[in-house]
C-alpha cells in the first residue's frame, strides 16, 4: 500500500553516521522476534500471543519453529490482551504482540484493568509503533501510546533505540514479575554504542557534553546522536545524548544531571509532545527548580502530515538537520 | 457434599451478610448480589476445588467473576469459605480498607481483579488455553450478567474459546433479565441468547438459577468435552426480598431504616423455617 520508503536519513547524516564509526543493524522488530524465538525455545512456558500479526511482528519463523508456543486470537485486540493476562495469571511468561496503534488504544482497558492493576505480568508489544506506518495515516499510528500508558499504576515503558536495547529489553521483560510495555518500529537501526549497559529505569549516556543535553527514546536516539555529532563538527557545541529508554519508571536522576550540568535540555520522541518523554522531563525539572532552557520535539498536536515516516520525520525535525536546528535556536547560535 | 437443605439455609444466611453489610457500608448492588446468590453457594459449597489453604496451587480451579459489581455477595461467600474473617466485610468501601466495591487481589480468595465489564471471559479463554498446554485438569468458570453481554469483547472470547474447543471453560450467565436502566430486552436485546451461544460453538443449558440440583448438575462436569459449557441461569433480581425482585432500581441501593427491617424480617422468618425443618 505505501509508497517505496525514502530513507530514513540523510546524505550527509550518513556521512555523519560513518564517521561515527555506526554499522547498519537490522529492524527492533527482527531483533525482538529472534531474541523471543531463543527464549521461548529454552523455555515451554514463553508464548507468544497474536492478533492476525504473527507476519507483521515478525514471527512467522518463530511460529514455524515453535507452533505449540504461539497462540493466535485472530484481530480482536480486546480478546488479546485479556488471553494474555489469564495465561499469564497461570505462569505462563506472555508476550501480547499487536500493533502499536491497536493495542494501546482498543484494548486501553484490558491493559489497565487485566493486566497493569491485577498485576499480570504480560509484556504487551506495541508493534511498528509511532508513524512506522508512515502514509497509512493516523489510524495505524500510535502517537498516544506513551501518554495513556505513563497514566496507568505498575507498567514498565521501554522503547528501545537500537537492536541492542531492544535485545536487552525483550530478555529483561521476559524475567520481569510485573507489566511491561515493548514499543518498536519497523525501520533498520543503526547500532549505538554500548558502553552503557541496559537496565529497566536507567538513562544510557551515549555522548557526553555540556552545551546542551539531548534526551531521546526509542528510534529517534539515533537522529540525537548525528545532531550532537554535526553541532560539534559545524558550531564546535559539545551535546549530551541521554538515550532514556525506560519513559516509566524515567531515571530522574539523569534528566536532573543533565538539567544541571548543561545550557539546555531537547527531548526528542517519535511521538506526539503531549504526555510523552517530553512532558515527563518537564514535570522533572520543573519540579526541581533548575533553571535550564528547554525544548520538547515530537509530532504536534495537529493533523499529522501525510507521507512516509523518513518524511513524517524530516517534516517535523526529527531528524540530524531538525535537532541540530533547534539546539542552535535554543542556545541562541 | 453439603445437602440441598443445607444449601438452602446457606442461601438465606448469605443474602441476610449481603444485606446487612450494604446497610452497614452504605452502598451495593444489591438487586445482582441477591440474583447470584444461589449460584455462587452452588460454586463454592459443590463445585470448585479451592480453599484458603490451597489457593497458590497451580492445580486449583478458576473463577473469575466478570459481574464484578457483584462484590458483595463474592466477598460474603469467600468470608464463609474461610478465605477471611467475616468482620472484615463490614470495612467493605470503608477508607483505606483493602475491601474494594469490586473484586480485587488484595481480597483473600479473589483470582483476578474485575469491574470493568466483558473482562472475564477472556481472561477466563487464557486460563483454560494455559490448562490444556499444561495437561492440568483444572476447570474455569466465570459468572456474567446478561446485560454484560452487550460489550463486544465477550464475543471475541466467545468465538476463541469454541475456536480452541476449551471444554475445561464454563461460562454461567447470572440472567435477570434487568440491568441499571431498565429490561435488558430493552436497553439492549441479546435474545435468543441460547441459539446465539450454540452458534458460536459452544455447549449450551438453560437452568433455573435459584434451583440448586439444577445448578449442580450443570455445573459438575462440562456440558461436552470438545466445546466450552455455558450455563444460562434464569434468575431473579433481589431474589428473596419481596419488594426487591425484578426491580431495576436494586440494581444498586442501600435500603431505608424501614426497609432494612423488613429485609431482615423476610429472610429471619424464612431462615427459622428453614432451621425448624431441618430438626
């Protein structure tokens, strides 16, 4: 249905990228459906749980392998996620895969209700989440799905940024005793550094600096990375990049480091700026009573543009140009 | 197995708690409470395998109560079963009481915290496809209200469970015929309930839902052993308070001072019969 994929950056961002030293990977979504494929094949009581999305999660090859471990509930999102919540009551370790835009919103009460209050601990896959769908438009994106879950008691929200947060995501929600919430998009990602290890609740510094700190989740990591790279090469402005791929429980501690010891704060989410990462660090701050300038990117409140999501991002500065643009406004270079 | 007789007597003693503690509390959905009474004593005293003592077993049986404003009458059969002192139902809603105005976990007996409803049956679905995976031969069972059946994701549930011929799921709707705005057939018509259910697959028998071998004998073993059971139990709300049944404004209310006694006076006098028949 969509139009052939522009890529997702730029000429001069993959310049950036390969000075960087940054190797192509593969999409979260492949690196999840291989990770779970591993875990479930160690361990009988992994299922993975489907609504008519086994292709789109990626989990063809892991339903061939494993047809007894997989439990297909045909599109009902509802039905999904209150199946996930009753095998997961029985100790079975679920992961509920739907896409982003469904799951997160049809099933708005079962998430709250069966899972997160009575404390089954599903892991719900919010699949090709953001604007992954791109031109499909606004019913196949999830741009709320940040802000309605942060609003819900004992879930764990973790959008990973490259294969190897996602990797360490799906194996870390696999052995969690609570809720969790996956969130991927179905873009090939850079690999980042991994000087940092992953834990749920903990921010990953991935540059350092003190011009201005970047704060990103999930696949715009990347795009905060390249901004901090180009300010460096072209406005010699030395950025932090604070992946955060935990929004809830958020490492409030980072964000307040970077608060201090920084110009200025830009957060950065493929998501829309009410109620995401954005508003979170803001309450943080805020709060905290340091004064730092600061700037929330992600989709507006508005009518989302139609176009491929390299083109939903480019549209909306989401990309190296558009973050390195708006950290020059705000430090007033 | 407890006798009829003694069920009965059980019944009247659980709608007096039930009464009692929403007079106490100061609220209640009193009309479903009393309509479900005879069949949760039925579950509870005949049927399902769990205890206090046994409840963290993997192998016990399931219930979900979907009809989860019904709190009372769960709470009240759960303080009977032993599962926790029957003084702690008076601290029902109370501030800071763990005694929530719906099921919920922190309730001792509780399996799953509902309120919201077309919850339970397809936690209910994920039970029974965990049972058959693990080759236990425990049984599901969760209790709805006919009104509940207008939410969409009981029909999701409904097409999974025959899909995955769940017969270890048993599904008893608690049908009064009323909800909170008036007849069901009214507000929203599920009629003809029996052929819908049979349509989608499943084993279907309509019982009288205050008649306690009837119940039983639905209840004890699964209706077919390649299709999940639904019990369609004909009941009355406010069953056993005269000026109650087949009210829709019980559906929730807390009776009056002069009420109230006439609520204890019916169900005294109907429990010493009962207790003079029984000697």
């Amino acid at each position: 249905m969509s139009a052939p994929a522009p890529s997702m950056y730029s000429d001069a961002a993959k310049k950036t990228a390969d000075k960087l030293g940054l190797k192509m990977g593969r999409t979260n979504l492949d690196e999840f459906a291989s990770t779970l494929q591993a875990l479930a094949q160690a361990n009988r009581n992994v299922l993975a749980v489907t609504s008519d999305s086994r292709g789109s999660g990626k989990l063809a090859p892991y339903g061939k392998a494993l047809p007894n471990q997989i439990i297909e509930i045909g599109i009902a999102e509802q039905n999904l996620v209150g199946v996930a919540a009753g095998l997961a009551s029985c100790g079975k370790t679920v992961f509920a895969v739907s896409p982003a835009c469904f799951l997160t919103a049809r099933s708005l009460e079962q998430i709250k209700n069966d899972v997160a209050y009575s404390d089954n601990p599903v892991t719900l896959v919010g699949i090709s989440a953001g604007v992954s769908y791109g031109a499909l438009g606004t019913t196949h994106h999830s741009l709320h799905d940040l802000a309605v879950l942060r609003a819900i008691n004992n879930l764990t929200i973790v959008a990973p940024a490259d294969n190897f947060e996602a990797r360490e995501a799906v194996k870390a929600a696999a052995a969690a005793k609570h809720p969790v919430y996956l969130r991927f998009g179905k873009s090939p990602l850079y690999d980042l550094p991994t000087t940092e290890p992953f834990a749920f609740g903990k921010a990953r510094i991935l540059h350092e600096g003190t011009d201005l700190a970047f704060i990103a989740t999930g696949e715009t990591v990347v795009h905060a990375l390249l901004a901090a790279a180009h300010l460096e090469q072209t406005a010699d402005l030395r950025c932090r990049v604070i992946s955060m791929p935990t929004v809830k429980p958020l490492d409030t501690e980072a964000i307040l480091q970077a608060a201090r010891d920084c110009e200025a704060v830009v957060t950065v989410e493929e998501h829309m700026v009410c109620g995401g990462l954005g508003e979170a660090c803001a309450g943080v701050i805020a709060q905290s009573g340091i004064p730092v300038h600061f700037r929330i990117v992600g989709i507006p409140d508005e009518y989302t543009v139609t176009g491929s999501q390299a083109d939903i991002f480019r549209h909306y500065g989401l990309t190296m140009e558009g973050l390195a643009d708006t950290a020059k406004k705000l430090l007033g270079r | 197995m407890l006798t009829d007789q003694q069920l009965v007597l059980k019944s009247l003693r659980y709608r007096r708690k039930i009464i009692e503690v929403i007079k106490h509390v100061g609220a209640g959905h009193t009309g479903g409470d009393l309509s479900c009474t005879d069949i949760l004593n039925v579950l509870y005293n005949r049927i399902l395998r769990v205890s206090p003592a046994t409840f963290v077993d993997p192998k016990r049986d399931r219930y979900v109560q979907s009809k989860g404003h019904c709190a009372e009458a769960l709470f009240t059969v759960l303080a009977d079963r032993g599962f926790f002192p029957e003084a702690d139902l008076l601290t029902m809603c109370q501030y800071q009481s763990h005694y929530v105005g719906h099921p919920t976990r922190h309730v001792a007996g509780v399996e799953q915290n509902t309120g919201g409803l077309g919850h339970g049956l397809p936690i209910c679905v994920g039970m029974a496809i965990a049972g058959k995976l693990d080759n236990a031969d425990y049984r599901v069972f969760t209790l709805l209200g006919d009104g509940e059946l207008a939410e969409g994701s009981n029909w999701e549930a409904a097409m999974a469970a025959a899909h995955y011929k769940l017969s270890n799921l048993t599904a008893i709707i608690d049908c009064n015929t009323l909800q909170i705005s008036g007849r069901t057939c009214d507000v929203m018509n599920n009629e003809p309930l029996a052929e819908k259910f049979a349509a989608f697959g499943w084993a279907v028998r309509t019982v009288n839902g205050h008649d306690f071998n009837e119940l039983t004998a639905s209840l004890q073993a699964p209706l077919a052993s390649d299709k999940p059971s639904i019990v369609i139990a004909q009941t009355i709300k406010g069953k056993g308070i005269t000026y109650m049944e087949d009210v829709a404004k019980w559906h929730h209310g807390v009776p009056t001072d002069e009420e109230y006694r006439q609520a204890l006076a019916e169900l005294d006098m109907a429990i010493a019969l009962q207790e003079g028949a029984a000697k």
